[in-house]
C-alpha cells in the first residue's frame, strides 16, 4: 500500500486543527503564537484556503489518496474543514468577504441587516425652551460649522 493516503490524511488533520484554532485559539504560554499563527491564516483567508484544498485534494485523489482507509476518513475531515472554513468566511465577512467598500452593502442587502445608524453629535433644544430644559438637567449646544464658527 502507498503511503499517499496516509500523507492526505495527515495534511487534512493539520488543516482541521488550524480551523478548530480559529474557533477556539490557545490561550496559554507558549502556545499563543503558533495558535495565532494558524487560526489567522485559517480566519482571514477562509475562502481562498477552501480553494487551494479542494486543488490538493484533486492532486490527492489523483495520486492514489483513496485507496486506501486512511484517505477516505482524509476526504471527510476535508469536507468538515470546508464547512469550518465556509462558517469562518460567512461569520467574518469584515475581513474575509469584505474585498472592497461595495461588498459590504452587497452583504447586508443579501443577508437583510439594516444599516446602523450613527449617534447623533449634538442635541437639538428649541430657541426659548431653555428654561424648561435646565430644570431637567438640559443645556442648550449652540450648532458648530464645519470650521469652528458659531
């Protein structure tokens, strides 16, 4: 028996952990960085790494990978990565869809979330009801230019 479906097997397994990092990174000494490391590259490029394993797992298959046992349980935890990897993209899309500024309004008007709306800077009181204001606790704000004139 060829060693590729075991050398597929261990690539995917590999390729598992970086994915279950970017789920739940380490978070003890001296582990930190290499679980940043892995679970970074597995996050922020989700898309582009099931890509490149769907490329090697052709290459795989083509090689031999599924003669063996080793390469099939290979193929499933490559198809669990696939799925890990789809959720990281879809639940980060400020980093792993968001290619340009369109893409974010094409996401949200796919997936319905309204836009937020930004706090208001200032608060408007009405000329004269500064009186009833002041006894609730209410100043009035004089409305600023753009340069700073009043």
């Amino acid at each position: 028996m060829t060693p590729v479906p075991y050398a597929y097997l261990t690539v995917t397994l590999v390729g598992a952990v970086m994915v279950a990092l970017a789920y739940r990174p380490i978070r003890r000494e001296p582990f930190t960085v290499v679980s940043f490391t892995g679970a970074w590259i597995a996050g922020e490029l989700a898309f582009q790494n099931i890509v490149w394993q769907v490329v090697a797992t052709v290459a795989f298959v083509e090689l031999g990978a599924l003669d063996g046992w080793a390469g099939w349980l290979g193929l499933a935890v490559a198809v669990l990565n696939w799925v890990g990897l789809f959720g990281l993209g879809v639940a980060d899309p400020g980093h792993s869809v968001q290619v340009s500024c369109g893409a974010g309004h094409a996401r949200r008007r796919l997936l319905g979330r309204p836009r937020a709306t930004p706090p208001p800077r200032h608060l408007s009181v009405a000329p004269g009801s500064t009186r009833e204001g002041a006894r609730h606790g209410v100043r009035p704000r004089w409305r600023v230019g753009h340069r700073g004139e009043a």
